[in-house]
C-alpha cells in the first residue's frame, strides 16, 4: 500500500490538520505505523528491566503501539491531538486508556514511570 502524504505546512500553521490525516488515512498507509512496539523501544524497556507500570505513550495516534504495550504488562496511556485518531485507537484497542491532549498544552496531571514518544517530538 502506498503511504499517505502529510500536508506541509502553510505559513503560521503550527501542526498540520491531523483531525483530517486520521479520519481519511488507512493506518498502514500512515508513515509511522508500525504493528507492534518498535524494536529499539522494546529493547530499551528491557535493557532497563521494564515490564509493568504506568506508561504514557505520547502521540499515540491510531493506538497499535499503545496495545501491544498493554498487553504486554504495561498500564497504557495513549494521548493524540487529533480527536478521530482516539476515536479511532479507543475503537480497535480497549486495553489501554486514550486521551486526546495537545502536549504542547497539556491537561495531563497523571505522573508516569515511563514516557514512550516515537515522533511527537
């Protein structure tokens, strides 16, 4: 499947319209997405004898990360900007929590263990 084309852009437009990428891209037309957790992830948690405790998955998007590490023992939280990408993850994974956040503005006054962000920064 070819992958989808984020939209540059335009002057002053600080992220582009992720609420428009999520409800009209299939996920693995998406550049980012990955089934499973990314191995260097996985490794690290690992290497550092990580395998439980809250977990925030940071731009989660469409969630799959955010499952595998839940069901691999973590207490997941995933956070998107973009409200269909939540719906969307809420959807096909009822493990881990989902919340729509800017994290640039955060709401979030949970504290975690472990920060897992494969792109958002």
């Amino acid at each position: 499947m070819e992958r989808a084309r984020i939209p540059n852009l335009a002057p002053g437009q600080r992220h582009p319209d992720w609420q428009r990428v999520y409800e009209t891209a299939p996920a693995q037309a998406l550049p980012w997405h990955f089934e499973g957790v990314y191995p260097d992830v996985l490794r690290e948690l690992t290497a550092r004898g990580l395998s439980a405790g809250p977990l925030l998955d940071l731009g989660c998007g469409l969630g799959t990360q955010a499952a595998v590490l839940a069901d691999l023992g973590f207490s997941v939280t995933g956070t998107d900007i973009s409200q269909a990408a939540i719906e969307r993850a809420s959807r096909d994974f009822p493990k881990p929590n989902f919340l729509v956040d800017d994290a640039t503005q955060t709401k979030i006054t949970r504290q975690f263990d472990i920060i897992v962000d494969r792109g958002c920064f």
